[in-house]
C-alpha cells in the first residue's frame, strides 16, 4: 500500500471532529502555499504582463463598476 492509500485510509477512519480539524489545517496550508507562491510570482515579474493590461484596460474606460 502507497503512502497516500494510507493516508486516504487514515482520513476515512477519522470521526467528524477530528476530520474537520485535518480539513481546515489543509485549507490553511493550501492558502499559505498558494501566497508563497504568488508572492514568488510577483517577485520574479511574472504578474508584470498581467498588471500592465488591467491597468491599460481601467485607462482605456473598458471597466465597469461593481
């Protein structure tokens, strides 16, 4: 049996309190590593094309309010 057909096994075994304490842990991590990673992203300029476009669209009147 693979690690992760172990770990699947273990998350199935576990009752609801502790499962809900492992998915919001997940959660956390998942949002921790999704912001490394854009903050990495904005360091290494690769949002830099993305940036320059939206604000060209907001000078170019091509926004709408909310």
């Amino acid at each position: 049996m693979s690690n992760i057909e172990q770990i699947e096994t273990a998350i199935l075994s576990l009752p609801s309190h502790d499962f809900e304490k492992l998915r919001q842990w997940f959660l956390n991590l998942d949002y921790e590593r999704w912001d490394e990673q854009i903050e990495r992203d904005i360091a290494d300029g690769k949002l830099e094309a993305l940036a320059e476009e939206a604000i060209a669209e907001f000078k170019a009147g091509n926004c709408r309010e909310i």
